[in-house]
C-alpha cells in the first residue's frame, strides 16, 4: 500500500477489512468432505438471515457418512474466516478441520456470500455473537464448551465477542494487533491511524480482558507479508490468558498455513484442542 494511497485516503481504508465475494448459490464440493457431511443451514441476523455450513463428524449425521474416524467426542468448532469471500474460499480450512474429528460450523458475516446486508465494524461483531448462539442452540452447548479458530479478520470477530460469550479454547490465525500497527508497517511513519481509519480496529483491548482460564493459541506465518509476524507477538503479549502459546509457522505467508503446511500445524493444533500436548 503506497503512501499516496494512504494520504489521499483519509477514512477511507476501512474497507481494506472487507472484501466480500457474493453469490446465489454455494458450492463446497464433496471430494474430502462428503456431501452426507454437508448441511448448509440459514439462522437470524440483525435486519436478515446470515448463512452457513456444518461439516460434520461422522457420528453426528447419518451412517453413511463415513469418511472420516468416528469420533463421538468430537469437539466443536466454530471457525471464523477472513475478509475476502465466503464459505467457499475458506471450506479448504474447514475440510482439514474435519479430517482430524472435529464438527466444524463455519458462517458468513454479513452482505459475504449469501448473508444480508453490508459489512461493517460493528456488524461483524454482532454477526459473530449471533453464530456463536446459533452453534449453541443447536448443539446445546454453551460457549465455554466450542472452540473458536479466528483466521485474520476473523479473529477480530471471535475476540470481539470474548468476554459476553467466552469459549472453551481460542484460536487465532495470522491476526493483526490493531489498525495503528497495521499504518506504521505501510508507512513507515509516525500517523495516527484516526486520519486513515473511521474505526480503531483494535484486538489487544479485549484480550486484555478476555477470561484468564481460556486457552489461547496464537499462529502466524513466519513469512507473512500481509501481516506482519510481529503483530502476533503484540498478540501474544496483550493476551490476559493464563495458559498461552505463539507458534510461528516457518516459511509459511498470510493465511497459507493449512495449504502450505498441514502437517507442521496439525500436531500443534491438535494437541492444543484436545488439551493432551506433551510438556515441552
């Protein structure tokens, strides 16, 4: 991003957080996930219906769903995604998801996809809590038994909503600290980013606050240069958790991780899930 980009632009580069891609109908495809493990779902937003998907666990549908290791303890997960697209861009991270046993919900914000409406500061937010109810009406599980995973943008949704519907486990992916970290990297100049951004689009205020008993995993691709990997340990450092850990995947860019390296971040996500890792 040019400086003459960002002088000319002042409040105007909110939309940098947002790049939806709309459409009529979703195609997720059935070569990892089976269609039988498929369900795509509507719930209630704000002023229309926000859409979804499940990926479910093999014992969590019918029979013939079958692809995937039986796992009656599957832990859920509500999967967060990133500011470009919709469910489809995102349903190869939610296809690794499912191969390791976990039931997976993934949903777009609102005007992404087929959801209602424009994306805004505050209506990602609200549309993040409204998910989060939704998987725990539907499953009958509170907050504190689901599994948030935030990748960039959407790790802004998920610790936006910490504190009113706290998780079991958080996870973020590749998540920016704030919008005047986001400034200096781009320009390389003392702004504030009050000239530049409408919105302070800020994740270390609410993980100071957040519940000290949640686990919180940090990750970020060492070589990222969309956001750069010091703002994960801005993360890290604000995050009031008590049990914690930043894991930098190397030689791994923006939001690639799962593509890139599936087999470096399995184990560590895993184990961090499920809460078994070994002391290191």
């Amino acid at each position: 991003m040019s400086l003459l980009l960002l002088l000319g632009a002042c409040y105007q580069l909110d939309g940098f957080f947002f790049n939806p891609t709309v459409v009529e109908a979703y195609s997720l495809g059935g070569d990892v996930i089976p269609t039988s493990c498929q369900e795509l779902v509507s719930f209630d937003g704000t002023g229309g219906s926000l859409y979804g998907a499940w990926a479910h666990s093999p014992l969590a549908v019918a029979t013939e769903c079958v692809d995937a290791a039986p796992d009656p303890e599957a832990p859920v997960i509500v999967y967060f995604h990133g500011n470009s697209e919709n469910i489809d861009g995102y349903w190869d991270q939610i296809e690794f998801f499912w191969q390791g046993g976990y039931e997976v919900f993934i949903f777009d914000y609102r005007g992404y996809g087929r959801s209602w409406g424009e994306p805004s500061f505050d209506g990602v937010i609200a549309d993040g809590r409204l998910g989060i109810d939704y998987v725990s009406e539907t499953t009958g599980l509170a907050s504190t038994e689901l599994i948030y995973v935030g990748l960039s943008l959407g790790g802004f949704v998920s610790v936006h909503n910490l504190v009113d519907t706290p998780p079991g486990i958080l996870i973020t992916q590749d998540m920016f600290a704030n919008t005047q970290k986001i400034l200096d990297d781009g320009t390389k100049l003392d702004m504030p980013s009050g000239w530049f951004f409408e919105q302070n689009y800020d994740n270390l205020v609410p993980l100071r606050a957040m519940p000290a008993e949640i686990p919180y995993l940090v990750t970020h691709g060492d070589s990222d240069t969309y956001i750069q990997p010091e703002h994960a340990q801005l993360v890290f450092d604000a995050a009031a958790a008590t049990t914690k850990k930043l894991f930098l995947v190397p030689g791994v860019d923006h939001a690639d991780t799962i593509v890139d390296a599936p087999e470096v971040l399995r184990p560590v996500l895993d184990c961090w899930i499920r809460q078994d890792c070994a002391e290191e």
